[in-house]
C-alpha cells in the first residue's frame, strides 16, 4: 500500500491526491500535522516536504508532486 504524506492545505498534494483518487489508486493519506507523522516523515525522508509518497512495496520514496505522479504512471 502506497502511503502519501501531505498537509490538507498544501496544492502539490491536492495535485497527488487528485490523481490518485481520478486512477482509482488506493493509498493511506498520512497528515503531518499530527506530530508522529512529521517525524516518521523526516526519518524517512529526511526534510519536512509534502507531498512524500512511500511505497514501501517497491522501496521507493520521493518528493515533488510532478515526479510521484510520473511513477504513479508507470
């Protein structure tokens, strides 16, 4: 299962979500204004940045809306 960190009000990971949900791509939504998903967040990723995807099933992880949506594609 894919996991998107993201913040509600933030436009790359409303861009994300969008075309998750338009694909019909199941993840889990973990917000970081909770603050046991902002340090899972940096421990994985290392910088406080959404949106993150972890898809730990293929041991990828990534910022930047444009590129997990890109491997979102493939």
């Amino acid at each position: 299962m894919l996991d998107l960190y993201i913040s509600e009000t933030c436009p790359y990971c409303r861009k994300v979500m969008d075309y998750l949900e338009a694909n019909n791509i199941k993840y889990n939504k973990v917000d970081i204004t909770e603050p046991e998903n902002l340090n899972m967040l940096i421990k994985l990723g290392g910088k406080k940045q959404v949106p993150f995807l972890d898809d730990k099933e293929n041991n990828i992880a990534m910022y930047e809306s444009d590129d997990i949506i890109k491997y979102l594609k493939k």
